[in-house]
C-alpha cells in the first residue's frame, strides 16, 4: 500500500516538472518574439503632481466628498458628493459657503481699526461698530428712541394735503416701495411698476404700533380717529390690489406721465439722487427710466389715477407715511443652522459691497486669478462661436447675430481696474455723511437712502459696477439689458480656482458657471436681447420656433424627472432658463477642457492615474455638493434655479461625453435614450 503510493507522488513530481519545463520555454519563446516586436515608452498622462496647499485642498474634496460605493451610472450625483455632509457644516455648497468667508474677512479687517484716509472703510467701520454696541443697549430704551427718531423722519416728509410733495420727500429718504407703486432699478434700467406687496398685519396691530409711536413722543392719541384712520388705510390698500394686471411690455416714462396727473414722476426720480448730480444723472437716466404697460396704469376707465382722485388725501397721506414707518424697519439677515456668523458683519457687506470687494481683493485676494479667468472668458466664448458655426439647423442670418452678440459681450471680471486706486470710490461716498453721535437707527436709514442713491449712479453709467450685494462672495451673472458677463471676486479664489491648479482643473472648476452666465445671453429669455443689450427679436420666425422646440425638451426632461427630494416631477417651464444656461455652459467648459495638452499638466494628488474624462465631471460637480434639500416644495415649484441634484443628474445625464467617459449602458439613469440639445 505504502509503495503504491510512493509510485504514485514519483509520477507527479515528474509531470510537474515537465509542466514547469514546458512553461519556461514558452515565456523564452514570447520573450524572443517580443525582443523583435518596436518598443514604445509608456504613455505619460500628466507631468509631476500638484503639492501646493490649494491643490491638497481639492484633492481633499475630491477624495472626501465621493462615495465609491454608489454607481455614477446610476447616481452621479450621489457618487460625487454623497459623503459631502459628513465633510462640511454650512448649509448650500462651496458656493453660498464663500460668502461667509468673505464676510468673515471684512469683519477681520473691520476689527483691526487700522486709520484710514478712506471715506468709504470710514464709514463701514462706524456701521459695523453702532451695529455692535446696539446689541449691549437696553431694548426698550432702544425702541423708544427708535420711535422718537421715526417721528422726526416723517416730520421732514411732510403730511397731508400736498401728497406729490410727500411723494418726492420720501423718495429723497430713499424710499421706493409706495405701495401705490415701486421705482426699482432692473440691470441698468428703472422700472416703475405696480407695488405687489400688501398690508398683512390685523388692524389691532397697527394701532397699537401707531400709539405706542405718538405715545413715546408725548403726543395724546384719538383712539376713534386713529380707528378711523386704520380701517381707510387697509380699504386703499384693498383697492389697490384689486386691479389685476399681467404687463407684457414696457413703454418710456413719457407715456406713462401723459396717462397719470396725480404723480410728477420725473420730480419724483430726481429726488433719490444726490443733489451734486441731479442734473448729469437725470440727463442719462431719462431714456433708461420704462414703465411696465399693465391695466394699472393705462386701463381707461379704472386704474391709479382715477383711485388716487377719488380717495382723500389724508387717507393717501397715512397710507404713504405708515409704509414708510414699516420700511424702516430692520431687515431680516438669514442665519444658517449649522454656519453662525456675525450679523453686523453680514449687513456692512450688504450695505456696502463695493467697499467690501475692494477690502477683500486689496488684502486677500490673489490678482494673477483675474487674468486666468479673463483669458478663460474669452476662450469659452470662442466655444461658442464654434457652437454656432457647426450648428445644421440655424440659418446663416440667424447664426452671424448669435456670433455678433457672442463678440460684443462685455465682461468684468473681479473689479474694474479704477477701483486699485488709492480713494477710487471716495467720490461717489461724499453724500453720505454719518457722525459718531447718529444711534445705529439714524446710520442705517442715512445709508439705506445713499445705496439707492449708489444705484442710480449705475444706471447713469458714472459708477463704473453695479453696487449689488449679489457681486459680493462666489457669484457670478449675466444681464441681458447690458450684454454683461460679471464675474465676482470670490468665485475668482480658492477653492474654485488658483494659479497653482492644473489647467484642465481651472476650467472644470468654473468653466461651468460662465459658459452657464455666457449661456443666459441665449436663454428662452436671453435670447430675446440683442448685442446692444435692447430688447428686438433678431431670429428668423423659423429659427425662433425650432429653438422652443428644442428648449421644450428640456423642459419635458425636467417635468418628467423623478426628484429624489420631493419624490414627484417638478415644473420645468419655471426652471428653463437655469435648465437651457446649464446645458449650454457644461458644453463649453467640455469643449475648452478638451483642448488642454494634458501631459504639460501636474495630476492632482492621488488621481495621478485618474481617467481625465471623468476626473473633469467629478471636479464639475464639486460646485453643487451640498446638504439635504431645505426648501419648502411650494417655494421650490416657483424657484427657477433646479436643486443640485438636477444640475448634476439632469444636466450631465443630458450630457453624452459623460455617458462615454463612465461607459454607462444605455438606458442606465445617467445615460437615457432622449437626449436634448439645443444648437
């Protein structure tokens, strides 16, 4: 038994010997054919690696914010950004999360105190300090002060019967929202338009706000009249909202002032500027001032005019001063959950963003990331043009307009140059006079009516960026009415963008968003402004009803778009413009990233070996990460900006490079039969 065994372990030793023989000689043999075959080095995808700290900083989000376990051909979204929570405490994205940073800067800088020659940072400075020392005051000592200034105010706007006279008072405080209607400015045009906010508080409450006001400043109220006064106050504001009006169009203020008696419009709008610039500013802004064409102002038989005859002017007087009292009022800063940040900090930058632009490029902004983006602008719009030429079904007329509009686009990217001077805003500040001894009450109103004043300086084209809260954090906008492209300093920073970053990161980390703000020029709203920024339909009609089939697509894409949010479809005719840009600007940022000669470029840590078709998407999508969905789902039937789950998901599923580069099946989520394409 033994023995057969042992015959039995010979013979396998022996054949795995032959075996192992047999394999050598096959692996000389492979090596004898390959010695003969031409070699060629290794492909070499990237040069070096970025180490600088910005880039370990994206490399951070790219590697922390990603789930590996989810399928990008099934959720992309959740694959790019679905640990992103566990990653970062600010509500929204990098995008809403560099505000705060900005602001968290100016407040830095305010808190240094340093001396300076500038009115501007003076006077932020003197804002930010009232606001701080309110917070030790006595509440009610506060509110009683409060109420005793407010009277002063309306001691200076007047009263009944002069009510034109009123009118231009208020306006000279800075006040637009009349209720009987508004002055709002709109890109760099002002619009007079029916005022759709109404009086929602119970007519118990206005009285007593009205008495505790008359009581405080040692006046004895009539209760009955003050009754009286009420119950009229509420009925006009009734009747002024029972005039329903759909505008359609805009027509000069002339026309306007032919139809309306009881208003001097002009008066009125000369009364918000600064009386050193009257003249010049009301010489531009005459032809720049438009009315929206409603019922409420041209209807023949019953609109404001025939209102404002019929009702007494001491009605329209309580009406006009108790909106005002409302509007002087604090308004309400959000404040995130997660993220806490100081208030007066928030409203210095609100009421004076240009100032708080200049504090943060002059001292933490880096300057070289403006000629990047700059030169990013124009390579993307050179995308475009590109778009158009290889479009089969524009025509030729329709298609050279599109290009002449690409061309004359104008653009400011981080700041106009003027502004690096020493004191290059201090000119435009001399109007606003604020003393040591004003309450916080009194700052506040002096620069609430010096910002409208700061607007109307704008539009007259004399100040050269528009003094919009929205230019300060990571923000960047198209307006139609100008054919301007601007982008803000802080979506100019990390982490979205720095010199040290490769190439090909730069372009997929805002490429997006500007071929998305280039994009709004040829929205289904955009696209109805010509290259001077003047509303004129310049499509041929085929070409006009060609595009809103195709936009139709996009809105049907997003109707049927099961939100994993809300678990129902959405409504796409509301969110089409963001939907159409989106498309477009992920179009352009490809094409641009494409271009790249990568092997001149550093990899990004760790994605050394990364397929740089997909790294792009990845490095794209950081932009949209963000918390759970907050939003109410009325508010979000009516946002016209889709969640971040769509600019993703939809967007990129839209997208056929993405199916490419990720080899979706088709049919997968992320890679559907129905694709739309606009041009």
């Amino acid at each position: 038994m033994f023995g057969k065994d042992s015959s039995m372990k010979t013979l396998a030793i022996i054949l795995l010997l032959l075996f192992a023989l047999y394999t050598v000689l096959l692996v000389l043999k492979d090596s004898d054919e390959e010695s003969s075959r031409p070699s060629f080095p290794p492909v070499k995808l990237y040069n070096d690696v970025c180490k600088s700290p910005e880039c370990i900083t994206l490399a951070h989000h790219l590697h922390n914010w990603r789930d590996i376990s989810v399928d990008p051909c099934q959720d992309f979204y959740r694959a790019a950004c679905g640990k992103y929570t566990e990653e970062s405490l600010a509500e929204g994205g990098r995008l809403n999360k560099k505000l705060y940073i900005v602001v968290q800067l100016v407040q830095d800088f305010l808190h240094k105190n340093l001396p300076s020659s500038s009115k501007s940072e003076n006077a932020m400075t003197l804002f930010y300090r009232k606001c701080e020392e309110q917070k030790f005051l006595n509440a009610t000592e506060v509110r009683m002060n409060n109420s005793k200034e407010m009277l002063q105010m309306i001691n200076r706007i007047g009263r009944w019967p002069i009510v034109d006279k009123l009118l231009s008072n208020m306006a000279s405080l800075g006040f637009k929202y009349f209720g009987i209607f508004s002055v709002k400015t709109m890109s760099n045009f002002l619009i007079i338009d029916q005022d759709s906010s109404r009086l929602t508080i119970s007519p118990v409450d206005i009285e007593k706000f009205l008495v505790s006001i008359l009581t405080v400043n040692g006046i004895k109220p009539d209760p009955q009249s003050i009754q009286t006064d009420v119950k009229n106050i509420l009925n006009f504001d009734k009747e002024l909202a029972e005039i329903k009006s759909s505008p359609l169009n805009y027509l000069p203020l002339s026309e306007l002032q032919q139809n309306i008696s009881n208003v001097d419009f002009e008066k009125i709008i000369r009364s918000y500027m600064n009386p050193k610039r009257s003249r010049e500013n009301w010489e531009s802004i005459r032809n720049k001032t438009f009315v929206k064409v409603s019922s409420y102002f041209f209807n023949k038989t019953r609109n404001i005019d025939t209102i404002l005859t019929k009702t007494p002017k001491r009605t329209i007087a309580n009406y006009l001063i108790f909106r005002f009292i409302l509007s002087l009022s604090e308004p309400q800063f959000p404040q995130t959950t997660n993220v806490k940040f100081n208030e007066c900090a928030l409203k210095v930058v609100y009421w004076f963003p240009l100032p708080s632009i200049r504090i943060f490029v002059r001292n933490y902004f880096e300057k070289g990331n403006l000629e990047i983006a700059s030169n990013m602008v124009e390579d993307i719009k050179k995308s475009f043009l590109e778009v158009f030429e290889e479009s089969t079904w524009l025509q030729d007329s329709t298609k050279q307009r599109a290009k002449k509009k690409v061309e004359m686009m104008r653009k400011v990217v981080g700041y106009p140059k003027v502004f690096e001077a020493p004191g290059a805003l201090d000119k435009f500040f001399e109007s606003l006079n604020l003393s040591e001894n004003d309450s916080y009450f009194t700052i506040r109103a002096k620069v609430a009516q010096f910002s409208y004043q700061h607007q109307l300086d704008y539009i007259a084209s004399l100040l050269p960026m528009d003094p919009d809260f929205r230019t300060v954090g990571a923000r960047a906008y198209y307006k139609p009415g100008e054919n301007l492209l601007l982008l803000s300093p802080g979506i100019l920073d990390d982490p979205f963008i720095d010199s040290t970053f490769p190439k090909y990161a730069k372009i997929a980390s805002i490429g997006q968003l500007i071929g998305h703000e280039i994009g709004h020029g040829f929205d289904p709203t955009g696209r109805g402004f010509d290259e001077n920024g003047f509303k004129k339909d310049w499509w041929t009609p085929e070409d006009s009803a060609e595009y809103d089939r195709r936009a139709q697509c996009l809105i049907d894409k997003f109707n049927e778009y099961d939100d994993p949010v809300y678990r129902r479809n959405l409504n796409g005719n509301v969110t089409i413009g963001e939907i159409a840009a989106d498309v477009i600007g992920l179009d352009l940022s490809w094409r641009n990233f494409k271009k790249v000669d990568l092997s001149k470029e550093p990899s990004i840590f760790g994605f050394e070996d990364e397929n740089p078709d997909k790294l792009f998407f990845h490095l794209t999508a950081l932009n949209w990460c963000s918390g759970k969905e907050t939003m109410p789902l009325a508010e979000r039937l009516t946002e016209p900006h889709p969640s971040h789950i769509f600019r993703v998901n939809g967007i990129f599923s839209n997208f056929k490079q993405f199916a490419k580069a990720f080899n979706c099946p088709v049919g997968s989520p992320m890679n559907p039969e129905k694709k739309c394409d606009l041009f």
